[in-house]
C-alpha cells in the first residue's frame, strides 16, 4: 500500500461523490444513442426525464438516484489489510456529508444504523496482483435492479440456446422494475458464487470497450438486438430501447455444469475507479477486473 | 400540460391509459414498513395519520437533509412498486387511495381495486432522483423511527413529473399490453 497526502478514506468519498453524481461518459452516450432510435413518445418523455436528471445531478452535485445502492468495492493490485477498515471509514463519512440514503438493514430484524455499515457491509472483494498500484473501485448497486438477480444452473446440453434464453427471458421478467434500459451483466460458468460475481464485475468495463473474446462478442450483440427488439422500452412501458449494453465475464467451470447468473443494471450504472501509485492518484470511471 | 390538484374521483376515472400528468398538491410517501404499519394500526383500531385518506401515496424513500429545522428533499424518484403487491388492496380500500406513483406497476389484484375505488398508477420515471426532488418541498415526516427512507414523508408537489398513467381506473395496465405483445426472440 502507498502512502499519499491523501488518506485512503477520503479517496473513497472522492470515490462515492463521483459515482453518485456523474454518470459514466460511455453510459451517457448509450442513452443519447437510445434516444436517437426511440419512436414511441412514452418512451422519449422517459428518456428525457433521464438525461434531465443526469445534467441536474451533476450540476448540483446531487445523487442522481435517491437509492444510493450498496457500494461494492473492488480493491486491486497492492494493498494491506488497513485498507478494509478505510473503506468502511469513508462510507461512514459519505453517507454523512455527500449524503447517501441510509441503506442498509439487519436482515432479520431490518434494523439500521444510519451509517451504511453493518456486519459484511460494505461488500469488499480483494484481488492482490504484481502490478505497482493500488486500484479501488466502486459499483452502486440499487435495490431495484439488485433484486432481479438471477442464477441457472443450466445443464451443458442446454449450450449456447440454453444461455440466450435464460438471459432475455431473466431480463423480459423483470420489465420495468430495474428501471431499464441499463447494462445487464452475464456471468457465465465458474461455481455458482463465483458465476454471480463475474456477472457483476462484468458491469464495471466501460461499455464501449469491445470484448475480445469473438464468441462472447457476436453473443453479446445478439443479446443486444433480441432485448431491444422485444419492445419493452425504458421503464417497462414500451418502446425500442431496453438495454444499452450486455456484458459477459466468463470461467471455466466443472464438466457436468453450465452455471449462468444475470445480473441487471438499472440505467444508472454507477461506477468510478481510483488507481494510486506512488506519484498521485488517478480517478476513471470504467476498469476492467 | 395536464395538472392534477387534489383530483375527485371522477376526475380519477376521466384519466386514460397514456396521458401525461404532473401534479400539483399533496403527496405522501409510503414503502413496504408504512404500508405494514399503517395496515397494522387500523386493524388494531389505533390512530393512523388523517393525510393517508384519499391520498396521492408516492412509492419513494428519499434522500433528505436537515436544513434551518427543516427539511430539504435532495433525492426522490420512486421506488419499485411491485414490492408493496400483496398490500396495496387492502390500501386503496381502507384508505380511498386517489393516485399510486411509483415505477414498474402492480399486480392485478391491485388493478382489480383500483378500478372499484377510482384509483389510477402513475409511473414516474425511476431514477430521475434530482428532477423529481426539485418539484418538491417537505412538511415533515410521519412514523420517523421507520428510517429515513420508510418514513411517511409529507411532501407539496408543484409540477411533480412527467407522470405516466401506466394503470387506469377501468383495470387496464400499459404494462399488462406491454408485456402481452414482447417479442421474444
């Protein structure tokens, strides 16, 4: 771990501002674009309503969506193990200052503290490499869309119909609940827990950045054309645009298994990366994990 | 520009599948724990706060900050709707519910009362948090131990929306049509 003039704790709150109230420049395209094709004028009064609020958000420095979400955090490269109660410390203080809903609830009792923290909370996943930097990164992830989840553990003669048609028929499902059109992230093999994972950090890349995997690519825009051709529209109430982007992550996973987790994002995907080295630190808005 | 001010039940019923409206007036909130309380206290037989009769209930747990002893509304767009399914019935009849907002619509049982009280689901557009905010000011808060975002917020609208009529009062649903003609490829 670096040591900076800035502390790992106000990194995060840097973190958490730029989340909240800036939505991610690929993503902002993805909308204008989706906006361009939309005929229907329900749709267009839903898109409009969007881009309003993202511009009203980032002037006034606001969270552009009242649901703050969980901030999963992702920490990459260089770290110690100080860096856990860091995190914390900086949610602790966004929640105050920035501020962020008080989300998170005892699951039994549905008691809340008011400050974002609790046991597990937040949710940290730690992936040490050789490289010389330290990278933190952060996903808000709203109830709405959180809640439309989906795991299938499909069976290996299932193959590639089998995927497709779990990922559009999970997404036709959820119709306007996780306030479409968003990025949907595939997670695709692994163990169960591991597939889920992947079909989030799948949302974290930049949505303009092309897979290189060939076979994942021509699927992900196959998704792409059968979701939008579905005629759900934003909000689930019709119209040509129902996702701006499918992401897959893939793993190698046991012989007799097809895992597939779909994990869908409203249209405010929320991201923001911190990469620190020993001459500064850099703030993105995309990172590949 | 369709504005609705404390709308009659015939002017509830006169709306059609579509139409864009804004409102202007009273407008409470209510997620999962008011709508429990509030069903829990009227079965008890104890007080339940007189502004929740013929209502306009936002699904919405907003962002709120303590501003000279009162409240700002810094983030509030709705809420998924359709959490609330097994309770918003036995709402709209005990209560004479006028409008629901909230975002992905509601069940049919939910569209069955509303069309025999004179009901209609507004759809505002989800996470459009700081545009809906700034046609909002607050009047404090019911039932405030229930957490900032479950509290019953009372809240005066000017202009709140645009508001899709996404359920009407005749038990049609823009989301039942949408997704009885989804091509799924």
């Amino acid at each position: 771990m670096i040591k900076l003039p800035e502390s790992t704790e106000q990194i995060v709150v840097n973190l958490l501002r730029l989340a909240n109230t800036k939505l991610p420049s690929d993503v902002g395209w993805a909308l204008e674009a989706a906006a361009a094709w939309e005929t229907s004028s329900i749709a267009m009064s839903q898109l409009g309503a969007i881009m309003d609020n993202v511009k009203k958000a980032e002037l006034l420095g606001r969270p552009m969506c009242q649901d703050t979400g969980i901030p999963v955090f992702y920490v990459k490269g260089k770290f110690d193990s100080s860096i856990r109660n860091d995190i914390r410390s900086g949610v602790k203080r966004a929640t105050e200052i920035i501020p962020l809903r008080p989300n998170t609830v005892d699951p039994i009792t549905r008691e809340n503290h008011g400050d974002n923290l609790g046991k597990g909370m937040p949710p940290i996943h730690f992936i040490p490499t050789d490289d010389d930097f330290t990278e933190i990164s952060v996903l808000l992830k709203g109830a709405g869309s959180e809640n439309m989840t989906r795991l299938a553990m499909l069976n290996p003669a299932d193959g590639q119909d089998g995927i497709r048609r779990f990922v559009i028929d999970s997404v036709l499902d959820a119709g306007g609940r996780p306030c479409p059109p968003g990025v949907v992230g595939v997670g695709i093999g692994g163990m169960a827990d591991d597939c889920i994972a992947m079909s989030k950090e799948a949302m974290l890349s930049p949505i303009d950045s092309e897979n290189k995997d060939e076979v994942l690519k021509a699927l992900e825009e196959d998704l792409f054309v059968a979701i939008n051709g579905s005629g759900m529209g934003p909000m689930g109430l019709g119209g040509s645009s129902s996702v701006l982007a499918v992401r897959i992550k893939t793993s190698y996973c046991h012989t007799a298994s097809l895992p597939v987790a779909v994990s869908i994002g409203c249209w405010a995907t929320r991201r923001a990366s911190a990469r620190i080295t020993e001459t500064g630190v850099e703030y993105s808005q995309g990172a590949e994990i | 520009m369709k504005i609705l001010s404390k709308p009659t039940e015939k002017d509830i019923r006169s709306l059609e599948l579509g139409d864009v409206v804004y409102i202007t007036g009273d407008v409470i909130t209510g997620r999962d724990e008011m709508h429990m309380r509030a069903l829990k206290y009227l079965r008890e037989g104890k007080e339940v706060p007189s502004d929740i009769y013929n209502s306009i209930l936002y699904h919405c747990g907003p962002i709120m900050s303590k501003k000279n002893g009162g409240w700002k509304v810094v983030a509030a767009g709705p809420t998924t709707s359709a959490r609330m399914n097994s309770l918003e019935s036995d709402m709209i009849r005990s209560f004479g519910l006028r409008a629901i907002i909230g975002k992905g619509g509601m069940s049919a049982d939910v569209s069955a009362a509303m069309e025999e009280i004179g009901c209609v689901y507004l759809a505002a557009t989800g996470g459009a948090a700081v545009s809906l905010a700034e046609c909002l000011s607050a009047d404090g808060a019911e039932w405030e131990d229930l957490g900032m975002a479950e509290a019953m917020w009372r809240f005066r609208a000017e202009r709140l929306g645009p508001l899709v009529v996404a359920m009407d009062s005749c038990g049609n649903s823009l989301y039942e049509n949408v997704r009885a003609s989804l091509r799924r490829a």
